[in-house]
C-alpha cells in the first residue's frame, strides 16, 4: 500500500464519537465543558476544511504570489492571536508581534526551504505553506508567554527597574533581567518539547509522514528539522517581540512609562 488512506465523514464521524463520549463525561460529572467542546469541535472542523479547500488553488497555481499572500495572512493572523493571548499590552504590541512572527517565523520556514531543505522553487507550496503554519503555531505560543512575563516584570517590578534608572542605569541594563527571564519563559514549551520527543510522544508531522508513506527515519529526519527550526523562530520572534515592549514602555530618555501598561478586564 502506497500513499495514506482516504478519510470520508463516515471515518470523522466515527471519530466524532470520542468526543461526544466526553461530552456525555462532562455532563455526568458536571464539568460544564460539554458547549465549549461542541463549539471548539465545530469551529476546528469548518476552519480545517476551510483551510483545504482554500489550499487547493493556491497549490494548483504556479506562481509565488498566492502563496506568499497566504503566508503574509498567516503571518497576522498569528501576530494577532500572539498580542491577544497576553494579559497587558503596551502601544504597538500587535506590529511588533506581526513583526516576531514575520522575522521569526516566516524567516526560518523560509530559511528551512529555500536554504537547508533546497526546494526549487523556493516557494514550493508543499514545503513552505505547512512549514509556516506549524513554526508560526509554536512561535506565537512563545511570543506570547514572553510578552505576558516582560509586561509583568515592568509593571509589577517597577520599583526595583526605577531604582536602577536613578542610579544611572540605560534602559538595556535596568531591565536586562526582565528581558532575559521573559526570553526563558518564551522558550520553555519548545525546549520540553524537545527533550520529551521521541521518548515519550511521536510528533504530529512525524505522524503524518510515516501514516503518508514515508520512510519512519525519513520522517524522523524531517520532523528533527522542524524542531530545530521551531526553537529558532520562538527564540528570535519572543526576543523581537520583548525589546519591542521594552523599548515602547521605557523612552528614549531611559524613563519608565508605567502608565503605557494597560491591563486587560
């Protein structure tokens, strides 16, 4: 047998099953889960079928601009949903996340394809759509974890970050721990990731290589690269998107502008 099996509705219906057995678990232990499971089955089953139908034309067309247009849409699609996972936010945060992911992510998947893998062309849909989509999915986590923690660090640290202001200090030396705990916090998903993987859980694009037909080693080789590139785009998309917030919360003047931190209800 060659390439994966077909799935139909009669196979994603049957999988369906599983989660209605939760929701029949929710309702008996009255978890109250059984809505926000139907409604996040719901919207993962249009938005993936969406997805593929939308796919089609653009890997059907021989031209970079369709898939460059749908990369640049992932790309603030992910920039948004990076700045509106964090509990404060500080002017300009949704640019200069767009920015991490661009820089971060879109830089690496394409990095990956045009340099490491060498696909001709360079924009081969079969390589660098799914590679952006999977490095930007890690990346924003990343951002986002390292924005909610420099925020935090300046908001609630004010004090200590003034201190060091008075005494003299530059913006980059006040806040240099700040900047480095939220980088750590930042990475610390895709470094888990990385030291579980292959012991305890087979990732998802592995998965899906060898169920498609490809060589488990092949596939292991593949998915080591993604990894690889995941920890680079979280690691320069979180660092982009903190001095971003850095730099917007303490001015040119080395002052620090608390009241720029705005908590969100």
């Amino acid at each position: 047998m060659s390439g994966p099996i077909a799935l139909g509705p009669v196979e994603l219906g049957l999988a369906a099953l599983l989660l209605v057995a939760y929701g029949l678990v929710s309702v008996g232990l009255r978890l109250g889960l059984e809505r926000r499971l139907a409604v996040a089955g719901l919207r993962a089953s249009v938005q993936l079928v969406v997805l593929g139908l939308v796919l089609v034309p653009v890997f059907a067309l021989a031209s970079p601009w369709p898939v460059v247009l749908w990369c640049g849409v992932m790309v603030g699609l992910a920039g948004r949903e990076a700045s509106a996972r964090v509990r404060r936010s500080h002017p300009g945060m949704l640019g200069s996340s767009v920015l991490a992911m661009a820089l971060g992510g879109g830089g690496t998947a394409l990095f990956a394809t045009a340099v490491v893998i060498d696909v001709e062309p360079w924009w081969a849909p079969r390589y660098l759509v799914p590679l952006v989509g999977m490095v930007l999915g890690n990346a924003l986590t990343g951002v986002a974890l390292g924005l909610d923690k420099v925020l935090e660090g300046l908001d609630a640290g004010a004090a200590q970050v003034e201190a060091l202001l008075a005494l003299g200090a530059t913006r980059q030396e006040a806040t240099r721990d700040v900047v480095a705990e939220a980088v750590r916090t930042g990475m610390v998903p895709i470094l888990n990731t990385m030291s579980a993987v292959g012991l305890v859980t087979i990732p998802g694009m592995m998965t899906g290589q060898i169920l498609g037909g490809t060589p488990p080693l092949q596939a292991a080789l593949y998915q080591l690269l993604i990894l690889f590139v995941i920890a680079g785009a979280v690691a320069v998309g979180t660092t982009i998107a903190v001095l971003a917030a850095v730099r917007s919360v303490v001015d040119d003047r080395h002052r620090l502008r608390r009241e720029r931190i705005t908590t969100r209800g």
